[in-house]
C-alpha cells in the first residue's frame, strides 16, 4: 500500500479522525473508506472492535499506525482514523440547501455541518475561497455528520445559484429588510439559507438575492458567531 502523507487539499483522499467519526464513515459511507488506522494502545476498546468488525465486513484494509494517527489528528490519544475517497454528491435539487459564502474557520464549518444534519438539511452548498470541506479538523468537528449529507464546493455563487434558481433564496444579512421569524412563516420549498464569512459576512450584492433577512438582537452586540447565527437560522426555517 502507497504511504500515507499528511493531509493537503489536492490530495484525493483525507482523515476521518476519532471514533465517532470513523464509525459514521464506516456505517454511512462505506464505499469511500480506503483504509482504517487503528492505535495500539486502543485495540481492546468497544469502538475500535466496532470498527474493525465494519472493516471488515466491507473488506477495508486495517493498520496498526500510531505514528500516522498522531500525526493526523494532532493528539496523542487518537485510537482510529478513516482514510476516506473524496467523493461529493450531487445536491438534491428537491430539498432545502443552506449555502455558506467564503466562510473560512474549518470548526465553524464542521459545527455548522453538524447542526445542519441535526434540523434536518442535507444539502450544503460551500461557496469558496472557504475552508476545506475535507479538512479532518472540520470531518471531526463536523463528529462525521458530512458522510450524511451532500455538500459540494462551488467556484462562485452565480454557478450554484443558476443550478438552483427554483429555490426561495434568504440571506442573512445585518441590514436584511426583513427579521426572519416573519420570513420563515411564509417560506416556500425548497428554499436556501444563505450565510456570509465570519468577519465581512455577505457582500452587498447580496441585497439583489432573493429576500434577505436579519437575526432580531440587542444593540449590545454588533453581530452573533457565525455558526450560531447559522443555527439560530436553520431552526427558524424549519420549525415554521
């Protein structure tokens, strides 16, 4: 077997570090798991005989690699990884779609995954430059949430936005026109909730897309945490 290398974005592979998400590749996406990285000092843990038993059943070569484990996830108390073929799915063109715009903190991006996949989105559209989906820090911070959904990467907004123009577009934007509880009341599906970069958020233009909308907040801050503004939103949505 080729060596590992530790990860890069051309890569055509990357980690799924930690048990919980190695089993949420090994159980939601087996077809992509390449190779399952075990640590010696964990070999008699419930998880990892879990994992190698999934490994097994789906014939996917396991390693004893204390050196490669330590190295991919940062710790030294890492008992498994996953090496995992990057392979995005399509987005469901049925489905509502949150689509994140030049959002560069890989753990707001994995946390956002994860609540995504919680309030029920399984489409994510990641507008780049952004973080890198298969970045290990945001597969973990995502807790494996991303092998259950569809997320693709667009160049740009306009290409997602041409492929999707049925769907009911709200951005998030501090000075939206309208405060979102009363957007979300009359939300149709599909729709998408767009959400802007942690610092600058969405540029201007984005005015012109569809209805934008604002988080109802206090003066005392000038704006919320990214991903918490993303979930806060999310719930809104769908709970209307």
């Amino acid at each position: 077997m080729p060596s590992l290398e530790a990860y890069r974005r051309d890569l055509d592979y990357s980690y799924a570090p930690g048990l919980f998400p190695s089993l949420e590749c090994m159980t939601k996406r087996p077809e992509i798991a390449r190779r399952l990285l075990i640590s010696s000092k964990g070999q008699d843990s419930e998880g990892v005989k879990k994992l190698t038993a999934l490994a097994e059943e789906h014939r996917v070569r396991v390693e004893i690699a204390d050196k490669a484990l330590a190295r991919v996830s940062g710790k030294d108390n890492c008992f498994a990884a996953v090496v995992f073929e990057k392979r995005p799915r399509p987005l469901d063109g049925l489905g509502d779609h949150v689509a994140l715009h030049h959002i560069s903190d890989q753990g707001n991006l994995g946390t956002i995954l994860r609540t995504a996949l919680g309030f029920g989105y399984h489409d994510i559209a990641v507008i780049r430059p952004a973080a890198d989906m298969y970045d290990p820090k945001v597969v973990r911070a995502s807790m494996g949430a991303i092998f259950s959904l569809r997320v693709m990467e667009y160049d740009d907004f306009s290409p997602y936005r041409q492929e999707f123009a049925n769907h009911a577009a709200y951005p998030f934007m501090l000075d939206g026109s309208v405060q979102m509880d009363d957007a979300a009341t009359t939300a149709p599906h599909p729709c998408a909730l767009i959400f802007g970069n942690e610092g600058s958020g969405l540029p201007p233009e984005f005015q012109r897309v569809g209805q934008p909308v604002r988080i109802p907040s206090s003066d005392e801050v000038d704006s919320l945490n990214l991903a918490i503004a993303a979930a806060i939103g999310m719930y809104a949505f769908r709970r209307k």
